[in-house]
C-alpha cells in the first residue's frame, strides 16, 4: 500500500515556490555550465546552501520557544526546503563534475 502522506510531503515540497526559484537558478547554472564549460560548480553548491540558510531561517520565523510542540511543524517545514535546496545543488553539482571527468578521459584517450 503506498504511503500517502509522505508522497504528498514531497509533492509540498517540489511545489513550494522558494524551493522552485531555488532550482531555477540552480538549472539555470547547471545549464551555463554545461553548455559553455564555464566552471560554476561551486556556484551552485552555494545557491544550495544559501537556500539551507533560507529554508532554516523560514522555519525559526514561526518558532515560539514558549510553544515548542506547536512550533516544531514550522521548523520541519523550513527544513524541509533547507535539505532540499542542498540536495538538488549538490547533485548538479556532481553530475557536472562527473560529466567534465568522463570528457577529460575521453578526449585524452
């Protein structure tokens, strides 16, 4: 039986538009970089973390230490986009990298 709520928690999160202009940006660069060879990897692990930064920023906007059981939902929710925006700049990232090395090897074989 599939689980629901985890599939629509990541639906949530693909669809949340901080997450979206995150990936954006982070394709966008990914795409500069793969079709000029410009290096922007380390570019893209930063619009990556900066989105960490962002997502854990949203979730303490809504934190009350007063009310911990009841702001744990915001934080989650704000980390949720941290993770994300970290994974996906991460993962470009690597695939780049893989792709230039595999180039490399190639034209000098």
């Amino acid at each position: 039986m599939k689980n629901t709520s985890y599939t629509s928690s990541l639906i949530d999160v693909l669809l949340d538009p901080i997450n979206i202009i995150f990936v954006i940006i982070i394709f966008i660069l990914g795409f500069i970089d793969y079709k000029t060879g410009k290096d922007l990897k380390s570019q893209i692990v930063s619009v990556g973390v900066l989105g960490t930064f962002v997502g854990i920023f949203i979730g303490l906007q809504a934190f009350n230490p007063e009310d911990i059981t009841n702001s744990v939902n915001d934080i989650l929710v704000g980390l949720k986009t941290a993770f994300f925006t970290s994974i996906v700049g991460m993962s470009v990232s690597t695939i780049l990298s893989v792709k230039e090395t595999l180039r490399s090897k190639i034209e000098n074989e």
